[in-house]
C-alpha cells in the first residue's frame, strides 16, 4: 500500500463519521450537545499537522548531519574538473 493510498484511507476513516454526524444521519445528545467542537474539528486538525510539520521540518533542520569527508572529496573533484579543463583550453576568470 502506498503513502497516498494509506492517507487517503485515514481521510475516508475521518471523513465518513464526521459527515454523517454532521448531516444527523447519526443522532445522539452527545453529538448535539458538543456540534460546535465537531464542526470546527477539521480546523484543529490541519492547525496540528501544520504545528507537527513546521516541528519536524525544524528538528531535522537543526539535527542535520555535516559531512566534512563528503565536502572534502566534493573539493577534489571539483579541482580535478579544473585541471582538466585548464587542460583543454578553458579559461577561468578569478
């Protein structure tokens, strides 16, 4: 199963009670008594994603790995393209 269709499985165990309490095809008291908090739960909701994401965007941002070896070999590479084409006539300007 993909993320997307995993996702969207969440979204149809979320969307089909909410709509139903909210057109009263499902009737209790509790439902009447807290319909405001239903009604604006999708609201709460996508404010929590959005907080977990800009979180975890953040953590992972300030947890990110440095690679001196990685950035070491980049430079080598870098100055062997160089040589190479100082070597067929490539002019670099400083």
């Amino acid at each position: 199963m993909t993320n997307l269709m995993r996702w969207l499985m969440y979204l149809g165990f979320f969307a089909v009670p909410y709509v139903a309490i909210l057109t009263g095809t499902i009737k209790s008291q509790v439902f009447e008594n807290f319909m405001f908090h239903i009604q604006i739960l999708p609201l709460v909701l996508l404010f929590l994603f959005g907080l977990y994401s800009a979180s975890t965007v953040l953590y992972r941002t300030l947890t990110f790995n440095d690679c001196p070896e990685a950035a070491k070999e980049l430079q080598n590479h870098i100055k062997e393209a160089r040589e190479d084409l100082i070597k067929k006539g490539f002019k670099f300007r400083n």
